[in-house]
C-alpha cells in the first residue's frame, strides 16, 4: 500500500465525516478497482467477494457522505480479514 493511501485511509478512519469524495474515491480504487460505474456524482465499486456487493458512494458539497465512508472501511475491515485467512 503506498504511503499515500495509507494516510488516506487512516485519517478516513480518525474522522469518517471530514473526508472529501476525491480522497474517498482514491482509497475506493486502491482496495477495489476502478469504479464500474461513474455517473453524475455517483460512483459504484464492485467488491470482491460471492454474490452482487457493491458500494456507491455519492459527493454532497466536494465531501463524501459519513455513512458511505463508514461503509467503505467496513468494506476495507472485510477485505483485509479474508486476506489475513489466507
């Protein structure tokens, strides 16, 4: 993980209200991919694992939303655990 998004996501996880959506867009394609969908000021990241889990995140004022972006780190929380399974 660059160093960079390490301070992303850990000032992510510090204060999930205070971040901006181009920072919560970079640390969604680090962990996720590119979005597979880009609409408007929508932005859905397919997760990588079974079935059709997705997160769309949305800006609101240059910022993401706090509910989002708790979302993404539980997201990030279950990637890392099934990572550290293996």
């Amino acid at each position: 993980m660059t160093e960079r998004i390490e301070k992303l996501t850990s000032a992510l996880r510090d204060n999930p209200r205070s971040v901006r959506f181009t920072e919560l867009c970079k640390i969604c394609e680090h962990y996720f991919g590119k979005p597979r969908q880009r609409s408007g000021s929508h932005r859905v990241y397919k997760m990588p694992w079974a079935g059709d889990p997705r997160i769309s995140i949305q800006e609101s004022r240059g910022m993401a939303k706090v509910y989002q972006a708790k979302q993404v780190l539980a997201a990030i929380d279950r990637l890392e655990s099934e990572h550290d399974r293996k």
